[in-house]
C-alpha cells in the first residue's frame, strides 16, 4: 500500500474533508457550540478569543487539522476511512450544487 491515495480516494477524502470543516466552521446547527467555545476563550485567555474564532472558520487551519484526520485515518484503516468518507463527500457535492442552484 502507498501513502498516497488513488485520485478516487484523493477525492472522497477531499470532498470529506470539506463537508467536516464546513460542518464545523459554518453550519447554523453549530452555531451554539462555536459562540461557547469562543467565549470561552475570551473568558480563559481574554485576547485570544479573535485567534479561536478565526482558527474554527479558517479553511487554512482548522481544514488542515481536519485534513490531516482523515488522511491519518486513511493510513492506518484505508478501506474503513474510505466507507466513512462516502457520505460526507457525497453531501458536499448536494450541497454544493445546491448552494449554486438555488442563486
């Protein structure tokens, strides 16, 4: 087995990866947990309630984490990661698609 994924699995793990930061860092149902953890942040540090805030909506860092998650998981259980990978990259492509329909 190669530690690179095939440009199918590249893709479901991709389109997982997305649908999770995406779950995390902006989907309404998530709002409430995100604004506790901000405050906080902003109760325990003061000041770095701007850095959590931008760190869970940054594509750049919390992705990366996320990113790094998957393809872990991926190397350790590829066919299991795979599975699970399914549904999250299929609903990212509904959503997508249907973010750009209903414009």
């Amino acid at each position: 087995m190669s530690n690179i994924p095939s440009w199918w699995e590249f893709a479901l793990l991709a389109g997982a990866s997305f649908r999770v930061w995406r779950l995390l860092a902006a989907d309404a149902i998530l709002d409430r947990p995100r604004n506790w953890l901000t405050r906080r942040a902003k109760a325990e540090a003061g000041k770095h309630r701007k850095e959590v805030d931008v760190f869970l909506h940054c594509s750049w860092c919390l992705g990366s984490w996320i990113t790094l998650a998957w393809w872990g998981a991926w190397l350790i259980w590829p066919h299991a990661t795979i599975v699970a990978s399914v549904p999250w990259a299929v609903n990212a492509v509904v959503a997508l698609v249907a973010q750009n329909l209903d414009d």
